[in-house]
C-alpha cells in the first residue's frame, strides 16, 4: 500500500512558475513509477508526464513539453513536476499517481492515486 500526497498548488499568473510535490508513504516508494495526472473542469483526465523507477525515462505531453520538468528523489520518497511558464489552460486539478508495472508509463492503469491538488492559472 502506498499512500500518496500532493502539495503545492495555487494561483499564479499566466506566465509564473509552480512546484507540484507528491510524498509517498513506505519504503518502497523506488519500485513505483510515478506519474502526473490533471484533470480540468468537465475534460478527462490527463496524463501530463510521468517518470520511470530510477529516472532513466520520462514522459511528457505535447501540450507541456519543454515548460514542465518532472522528477524524483528516491531518497526523500518524492516526486516533483516543476510548472514554468504556466498558461491558463493548465488550470486543473492535479493528481499523482504510482504504478507497479515497470513497464508502459503513458498508460491510466496506476495504482495508487492522491488526492489532488488545484492549480489555478489567470490570465
């Protein structure tokens, strides 16, 4: 069992930068991939980007790739997506995510879901 939080979000300008934190429960938090969802009002929900067990491979959609930076510190049991340039269709809300297959990160099929944390872009 993995329990996952989120933190960090908020409202920011069209243009301004967050820091999403997801600290995970346990001690195995290095055998999970790890992955960033968001979901915006009335739209389904997105996989933003997504990190494989020992950072080697990440994942990034089209619509964030080369303004959202994910990564992990397996030491510390937490994953980061790091928001720059954030526009206001980003506005969502955000959810981390662990997967125990080690393989297809662009994939739903997660196991362990937090909460969710609100990112609230303005124009």
């Amino acid at each position: 069992q993995v329990q996952l939080v989120e933190s960090g979000g908020g409202l920011v300008q069209a243009g301004g930068s967050l820091r999403l934190s997801c600290a995970a429960s346990g001690r195995t938090f290095s055998s999970y991939a790890m992955g960033w969802f968001r979901q915006a009002p009335g739209k389904e929900r997105e996989l933003v980007a997504a990190i494989s067990r020992s950072s080697i491979i990440t994942y990034y959609a089209d619509s964030v790739k080369g303004r959202f930076t994910i990564s992990r510190d397996n030491a510390k049991n937490t994953v980061y997506l790091q928001m720059n340039n954030l526009k206001p269709e980003d506005t969502a809300v955000y959810y981390c995510a662990a997967r125990g297959n080690p393989t297809g990160l662009v994939t739903s099929e997660y196991d362990y879901w937090g909460q969710g944390t609100q990112v609230t872009v303005s124009s």
